[in-house]
C-alpha cells in the first residue's frame, strides 16, 4: 500500500467548510450587544418630542423638587404592596 492514496475518499472537502463553534463568552456578548441596541432605540424613540420620556424631562427639569416628591411616593406606594 503506497501513502499518497487516502483510505476513504473525500468527496466534500473543501467545499463545505465546518464552522468554527463559538465560545459561551462570543454569544453572551452578542445577546448583550443586541439588547443594548434595542433598548438604546427604544429610548431614543422615546426621547422625541411629544413622546413619554421627553414629556418627563421636561417636567423634571422645570419642577425638580416636585417629580422628586412623586417618585419618593411611587415608590413608597409600590413598597407597601409588597
């Protein structure tokens, strides 16, 4: 038997490269990128004029003592219920 003959002949080689796997690290860096992205349009969309997060700005920032209050008694309010 000569060595230049393969055993069992190959008939995809090359053609059909394996993927290299990616590491755990890899795809919770990804899943976390994505999130990112997401929440990061969510929040700009919000911070458009007339839309929720621009309406509080601007509430918080003519009124900072008073959204204080509100939010001290939101949160007072949901720690009760619990």
């Amino acid at each position: 038997m000569s060595d230049d003959i393969p055993l069992a002949p190959f008939a995809y080689e090359g053609l059909d490269p394996v993927a290299e796997p990616k590491s755990t690290f890899a795809e919770v860096s990804d899943a976390v990128k994505g999130t990112v992205h997401r929440v990061s349009g969510a929040i700009e969309a919000g911070r458009k004029p007339g839309m929720p997060l621009s309406i509080l700005s601007n509430i918080a920032r003519e009124a900072p003592l008073g959204s204080l209050l509100i939010a001290f008694l939101l949160g007072v309010a949901v720690a009760r219920r619990r």
